[in-house]
C-alpha cells in the first residue's frame, strides 16, 4: 500500500511540476501593443464594427431578424410620423469580415399609401447609398475609438 501511496504522489507531483511549468512560461514578457485596432474583428461571423454601426443606424426601426453569424439584419416596415404616407424597410448585409465598403450591402423597399393601401414604390439609389455611408462612417469610428482606448 504505501508503494502505491508513493506512486500517486509522485505521479500527483510531477503533474503539477509540469503545470508550474508551462504558467511560468506563460509569463514574464508583455505582449507588445499593437499600434492598430484590427480591421478584421471575427468573435462574430462578420465584422464587429460594421455590425454594431448597422445596428446603431437603424435602432430607430423595428427589427424582424439579426443574424451576426451570417451578417444579415431585417427591419419591419417603419412609418416615419413626419410622412404616415410612406413606409421603408431595410436589408442589411454584411458580406466580409474586413472593414471595408465592399463588405456593406443594403437594400430598402418603399410603400406609399394610396387609396387605403400600400403600394410598392421605388426607392432613390441616393438613400441606400446615404445609409451605406452612414454606416461605414460609425463603423470607421468604432474602430478610431478602439485605436484611442
């Protein structure tokens, strides 16, 4: 029996040597700070900051779907109080993990109420692009504020 104690603590000590170890190994140099916050940012699916800037610019709407893993953000039909003749729903998507225009798509749709109700209707290309912007701008601005903190 005290063979077999002696095997188990010897077995138990060289175990935590080997722990020890591989901490103190760990330890001792800093990393160097990286003079940059990432363009590329993938604890989600796509880029954080594209998809905290497109949900930051339209939190005003109501939202039927956001996927962060697929990068895909639906809003429902919004009725500014300003215009209750017209409606727009948003669809954004976020293609890429990089920071980058090409990485942005949104597409809108527009009602107009005639006759009790609503129709289809064009969209301008100006208003998805001024969205696009938009976004790409918080989304660069997230990013400056990661490099400054």
């Amino acid at each position: 029996m005290s063979r077999l104690k002696s095997s188990l603590v010897l077995r138990s000590a060289t175990a935590s040597l080997l722990t020890l170890t591989m901490l103190s190994a760990c330890g001792g140099k800093e990393r160097p700070q990286a003079d940059l916050a990432a363009s590329q940012v993938t604890t989600i699916g796509v880029n954080s900051y594209l998809w905290r800037a497109s949900l930051d610019a339209l939190s005003f709407m109501p939202l039927t779907q956001t996927d962060s893993n697929g990068g895909v953000i639906l809003t429902d039909w919004y009725v500014n109080p300003q215009n209750p003749g017209e409606r727009m729903k948003i669809n954004v998507s976020i293609l890429d993990q990089d920071l980058r225009a090409d990485a942005l798509r949104v597409a809108a749709s527009r009602q107009v109420a005639q006759n009790g109700t609503w129709v289809d209707a064009p969209v301008k290309a100006a208003t998805t692009q001024k969205l696009e912007q938009i976004i790409l701008t918080k989304a660069r601005d997230l990013r400056r504020g990661a490099i400054t903190n």
